[in-house]
C-alpha cells in the first residue's frame, strides 16, 4: 500500500482458479486462470474500484474487502475489455451504488467479450460468471476525481488486446495498468501476432512516460511488490524474449519450453501454453 496524506490504495488477489479444461499443461500443471488483482483507491470517505473481477465468488470476496474498507464507492474502472477483469463489475455496481467507467474503445471490447461469453467464458467456467450487462460509460477528458485527487484514464491501444487503457493517480505517483504491465506472471501472448508485440512496447513506453513509482498490474504474484521499474523491465523482458525465441524455435512446445526455462519463477505456466499454441497456429 502506497499513501499520501489522505489518498492510498491497496490491492486485493483473487487467487488462481482451476479452468473446465482436461488437458494438462506440457510440464504437467492443472490449467488455471492467473491471479487477478483488484485495486482499491481511497480518501477519507470515498474510494475507487479498478478493474473487478470475473466469478461471482470472487466478487462476493472483493465486496467484503469494500465493505471491510468503511469507504463509499463512487466509481469502478475498468482498464479493458478482457472478461477476467470486469464481469463482476455489475455486481459491485448494484451492491454499492456506484458507476461503471471506461473508455469507448474498452467498452466496445466489453460487447465483444459478452457476445463470445456463451461459447468461451462459460465453457472454461461453467455457471461461475453473474451476469455481465456491460453498463459501462465515458467521462469528458478521461477524467474524474476522487476528493478533488484526478484520476486519469490514458489509453494506450494494444497491449495483450485491442483498446487499452491505465489509470493514472498521480498524487500516488501510481498507475493502476491492467495488463499493460505484468508482475510476476506470464503473460498472455494469444493476440500478440501481427505486430502486437511491438505495438504492447509502445504501450509500456506510454506507461514509463508518466514516470510512476508504484504500478499495479491486472496479473500479479502476491508476494512481489509493486515496484514500477522493476515490473516494466521484467514486461519489456518476456516480449523481448519472445520475439528473440519465436524464430529459433519451429514448434509451440519447443518454444514453451524455451520461455519456460527462461521464466521458471513466473506463476502459470497455462498462460504460456497458450500465447505458444496461439503463435505457431
């Protein structure tokens, strides 16, 4: 938890939950889905919610936390359109009387992943996911406040999927990135062909320009901490990894196992496997 003077965030971890796939991972692991982090930001009496999360039990976990916080929540953020990171946001909106915010570009994504929820999200998580109505809006500029604290939204395009965005607290010196930025896991290679490993360095590069100390990552090992310099070098490191291995190798487990043996420390390897699957396709 970073503060200044009244304002202060902490970060809650949904741990990793098993997915309805047989299959095991190459090296033998159970297929997961990633940790996710949920950001909460407050003042005195008010606080935002950045990026909630996708099971109901999860959201039902991340309510508590609210509740448990004493603080009034005012908005929820949602940094992308990826389900894992809002499909729970309808139900801390209704539960706590707070707005849903996005960019166009997110909330257009957040249709998308509605319309291919029934035939991807509920097969990998059969009856877990509430109901996701994508309510989300714009606010003029990208702005809004927290206690006369700005919060400030800058898109930044592709980064593992189409319009992206972080949240920018720069009274925290924070940016809360989504999956902008990883932080002690592997990272979710699916959409990077077709230039979007370069396109995900430009979007880091936006991210270091804000010159941040603390970042908060959509996907975080919890027992690391949120140190901005750290966490960008480590994201440039696995893209830039990727790219060096993708023409050496001529089969998605041989590259697996490359990065594998590169990042042995990362949390889910299942994620990898299938940024590999999705590469050599």
């Amino acid at each position: 938890m970073s503060t200044n003077s009244a304002l202060a965030y902490e970060v809650f971890t949904a741990d990793p939950i098993p997915l309805n796939v047989p299959e095991l991972v190459p090296n033998g692991d159970r297929r997961m889905f990633s940790p996710l982090s949920v950001t909460l930001i407050h003042g005195e009496r008010d606080a935002v919610l950045v990026d909630p999360p996708m099971t109901t039990v999860q959201g039902e976990a991340v309510a508590q936390w609210v509740e448990a916080s004493g603080k009034n929540l005012t908005h929820i953020f949602v940094t992308h359109g990826h389900g894992d990171h809002w499909f729970a946001a309808n139900l801390l909106a209704e539960r706590f009387g707070a707005q849903v915010v996005a960019t166009e570009g997110t909330i257009k994504q957040m249709h998308h992943n509605v319309a291919i929820r029934p035939g991807f999200w509920d097969k990998l998580l059969p009856g877990q996911i509430p109901d996701s109505p994508v309510t989300a809006v714009t606010v003029p500029n990208n702005r809004f406040t927290l206690e006369d604290h700005e919060m400030v939204i800058v898109e930044v395009g592709h980064t593992d999927t189409d319009d992206t965005s972080v949240l920018h607290v720069p009274d925290l010196d924070l940016v809360v990135a989504g999956d902008v930025i990883y932080n002690g896991v592997h990272q979710f290679l699916v959409e990077a062909k077709n230039g979007g490993l370069d396109a995900w360095r430009r979007a880091i590069d936006t991210v270091e320009a804000l010159q941040p100390r603390w970042i908060v990552t959509g996907h975080k090992n919890k027992a690391l901490d949120d140190d901005a310099t750290r966490s960008i070098k480590e994201t440039r490191q696995y893209l830039n990894a990727t790219d060096e291995l993708l023409p050496q190798h001529d089969s998605a487990l041989s590259f697996f196992n490359a990065m594998l043996e590169l990042f042995p420390e990362r949390l889910n390897p299942g994620a990898l496997w299938n940024g590999a699957a999705a590469l050599y396709s």
